[in-house]
C-alpha cells in the first residue's frame, strides 16, 4: 500500500481525484490558493490589531484637546464602545458569512473600519459635540473589527485538523504583533506634533493624534484589495479520510454519513464561559496595571506607563515566542491538555499577585498637605467616575506619588513587591496566550463541518463581552477594597475555569472524533 504523502502548508490534501485509499487529493495549484487565502487572513487580523491599538495611548489627550466639556467618566465610554460595538458585530457578520461569500461580510466590515477612522480624524470639524463623533468613530471602528468571527470561521474551515492548531496560533501571532507594533507607530508619530499641518480646503488636520487613525484607514484600503485580489474560498472537508495521529482520529470515511450529526452544545457553552473568563482575566491585568504600579512602587503618571509599556512589549514578545511553541506542543499533547496546563499557568499568575508581608504602600500624604478636601463621593459616590478616576492620573502633580489616602485599604494592605509583579507577568504572558490559540482551536474542532460563522461570532462576543465588563470590575473594586479584592475573586473565576476543563475533559473532543465514539 502506498503511503501517504505528509500533510503541510505545501502539501496536497484535497481534489476530486482520489489516492489508492480513496482520500481527496488536492492539487498543488489548489494547495497554493488556499493558503493564499489563509494568508490574507492573516493579514486582515494583523490589520484588525494595528487599528485597535494605534490610537488607544492617545485618545484621552486627543478628546480634550477636540472637545473641553470631556471628562474621565466619558473616556471609559469612548474606550468601552469599541468592545460593545465589536460584540454586536462579531454575531452579526458570523452570521452572514454562513450563508454568503465571506469576501461580502469582509469587505464590508473594512469598509465601515475606514470611514470610522476618518471620521475618528476629523472628530476636530464639528462646530459642537465633537466628543460624541469620537465616540461614534470608535464605536464604529469595533463595529468593523467584528470580522474576527469571519475570519477565524474561514481558517476553522479552509484547514485540515493536522494544519489548524498551527493556522490558529499564526493568527494568534499576528494579532499580538499588531497589539505591539500599534502603539510603536503612534509613538513614531509623535514627531508630528500636537499642531501638525493643516489643509484648510478639506478642512484636514494631521496630527499626532490623527496621523495614526488616517494611517489605520489606509491599511484598511490595502486589505480590501488584497481580499479583492487574492482571496478565494476554501473548504476543507476534514470528514474525508481516515487518520490517527497522536491519539486525535482525523476522521474516516464511514464518518461522512454522520456530518449532519448535532453538534455537542454543552461543549460548545463550555468552550464560550471558558473564553470569557480567559479574556476577562488579562483585561483586568491590562487595566490594572497602571494604577497598581503607581500604588504600590510610588511611581509617577510617566514611569508607570513607560515601565509597564515596556513590560507589555515584553509580554507582546513573549507572545508570539509562546503561539509558536504551542504549534510544536499540540503535535505532542491534547489540545484540553494544553488548555487545562494555560489555566493552571494563570492562576499560579494571579495568585502570586495577592498581597503578604509587613511592608505597606507608601501614602500620598501630599494631597492633604495642599489642602486638598475629599468627601467619600470622590471614592464611592458616583459609579463610572471611580471607575476611571484612578486609571487617568496624570503626572502633572509631580509631589503626588504613592497610595492615594482615600484610599483607606491603603493603609492595612501590604504592599505587592516588585519581583511578585515581575514574576506575575512573566507567567501571564505565558498561560494566556495557549489558552488563547487552544480554546479557539478547540471551538473549531468542537464545531466540526458545520458553517461556523455564527458560533464563531457568539465567541468573539464573549470575548468582547469581557474586555468590556473586566475594567468596569477592577474600577469598582479596586478603589474601594484594593488587590486582594481584586485578584482573590479572579484566582476563583479561573480556578473554577480550571474544575470546568476536567470536568468537561472528555466532551472537550473533536466533531470527527465525537461521532467516532457514537458510533461504537
């Protein structure tokens, strides 16, 4: 019997034309399209995170400078819309890539992620209300990266289960690199300046703050023609042939006659709370990070953001090192072995992060020593202000450092040391991206050869869900009752995350493996 040829990104798999075993057999020309395609998503993902992330460092001072009346509480409707508007829209275009070509919901969604970028740019023209246009721009422009669903969807579909976990940790990959090199443009932007040049005629003003959203909408413009030119659909059938590979069954053809077999919808809600709490875990670290710094290490506005910037990057880096190895682990181990090692990973993470000791924050004393008066409404009256209040401290006061005294549980905590915060991130950055690229991976397995769009929108939405209520917590939680409030129920949210991953372990299969087991 004649062996079979093995299955990479160059490597035949589908056709009409079938080997001696009776397996499809693709045409290298069909093998070189394909992966085109996969390609282009790729890129539409990279694209996708560089829009997000150019403009998010410098969106509070650009709303002050276009609109006075902006406050704190305001900001954290600017930044929150962008994940709300991306939930809604994750369903939405999931949906209909399962009924149309994907290139329509593509091309579409793009298109809205430009004009919202314009008019993130000219957020300055309005005679008044300008800070509602920017809250219509960033709405909008999550609007538009609700293509994530899409294209998650078309590489779930366009792949064999031997290529997925290493297409879907690429796309992982590609999401971090543009998370990174986000803000590193909008950093090399800021040569522009605050004024910038002006063209009257189209009442144009490129900025510092602009420059990145016009560039966003200009990458936009890029991948829609790349979507136009090359992109093609792909479907893998991964029902068509009879493969065993490190105990994961890649499907037999006696299986084809059960394709139209129910999906598993307990694995499938398992699969949706486990991707909620893995996102609203690392949103509560993103958001916390500033203000616990400044709390903890008495650093001001400017070292708290350029050490934890640093760290991010790091993180970023370390990322993609980490979506890498995942690709080499799963042709090894289980992808729920490696989902279960990420969760364990995280709490170990979150839970070094709880405070111990004798030694506590240094206090701003300094607040009351300029005659400064606080009432408890600064800390507990009004809901969305604490919710930002902490999380837009300037440096402007350089005498302010330290824990803020309003802050009573400054008193009584122990201080978090420099080397748990290290340590925490470190292990973060590991535990988050394999549960990332797994857990995506899995849901695609899980699915089978269903149309996934749809489902693969509801899990973007939890996604989205949770970086849009992960900050809400940590500003409402944090100022008043500080870490161990903050990171003792989150322990909890993902160790109970980690019992649901065993208890789940055995319905956490693939569709192809699924109806395998009905079978017998």
């Amino acid at each position: 019997m004649e062996a079979q040829p093995e299955v990479g990104e160059r490597s035949p798999l589908l056709n009409a034309d079938r080997g001696s075993e009776g397996i499809p057999i693709e045409l290298l020309q069909e093998n070189r399209s394909r992966w085109r395609s996969i390609r282009v998503m790729y890129l539409t993902m990279f694209f996708s995170s560089i829009g997000f992330s150019i403009v998010v460092s410098s969106i509070w001072p650009f709303l002050q400078k276009v609109d006075k009346t902006a406050n704190a509480t305001f900001l954290g409707w600017v930044i929150a819309v962008y994940s709300l508007g991306q939930m809604i829209a994750s369903i939405l275009f999931g949906a209909w890539s399962n009924y149309r070509p994907r290139r329509e919901p593509l091309v579409i969604s793009i298109l809205i992620n430009v004009a919202a970028n314009i008019l993130y740019g000219y957020a300055h023209a309005p005679p008044s209300h300008n800070k509602y246009y920017m809250l219509f721009a960033r709405a909008f422009v999550g609007f538009g990266a609700g293509n994530v669903a899409v294209v998650r969807s078309y590489v779930a579909g366009a792949t064999s289960l031997q290529e997925r976990n290493s297409a879907m940790a690429n796309i992982s990959a590609c999401q971090a690199l543009g998370f990174i090199l986000g803000p590193a443009l909008q950093t090399a932007m800021i040569s522009i300046g605050q004024t910038g040049v002006s063209w009257k005629v189209i009442d144009l003003e490129l900025n510092m703050y602009t420059a990145p959203a016009f560039l966003g909408a200009f990458l936009g413009i890029v991948n829609i023609i790349f979507i136009i030119a090359v992109f093609r659909e792909h479907h893998v059938d991964e029902l068509s042939g009879a493969k065993c590979i490190n105990g994961n069954i890649q499907g037999t053809s006696e299986m084809r006659e059960n394709s139209d077999g129910d999906i598993d919808l307990v694995a499938v809600v398992t699969c949706n709370i486990l991707f909620f709490i893995i996102f609203f875990a690392f949103a509560i670290f993103e958001t916390i990070a500033t203000p616990l710094t400044m709390d903890m290490y008495a650093w001001t506005g400017k070292q708290a953001v350029l050490y934890n910037g640093l760290l991010l990057v790091g993180v970023g880096v370390e990322s993609i090192v980490v979506f890498m190895t995942t690709k080499i682990l799963s042709k090894r181990l289980e992808d729920r072995l490696l989902l279960l090692k990420g969760f364990v990973i995280i709490f170990v993470g979150f839970f070094i992060l709880l405070p111990w000791g004798n030694q506590y924050p240094q206090i701003q004393w300094t607040e009351i020593k300029n005659g400064s008066n606080y009432s408890s409404a600064d800390i507990y009256g009004e809901p969305s202000i604490v919710a930002w209040n902490f999380l837009s401290r300037s440096s402007d006061s350089v005498d302010a450092v330290g824990c803020p005294v309003q802050q009573e549980w400054c008193q009584h905590i122990p201080i978090i040391h420099l080397a748990q915060y290290i340590v925490s991130v470190i292990l973060i950055g590991v535990g988050y991206p394999v549960c990332n690229v797994i857990s995506y991976t899995l849901y695609s397995k899980v699915l089978g050869p269903k149309p996934q769009g749809t489902y693969m929108g509801w899990l973007t939405a939890s996604g989205s869900g949770a970086r849009t209520l992960g900050p809400a917590f940590v500003g409402q939680v944090y100022p008043r009752y500080g870490p161990r409030w903050t990171f003792g129920p989150l322990c909890g949210m993902v160790m109970a995350a980690t019992i649901l991953v065993v208890l789940m372990y055995k319905r956490l299969v693939g569709f192809s493996v699924r109806s395998l087991t009905l079978q017998r």
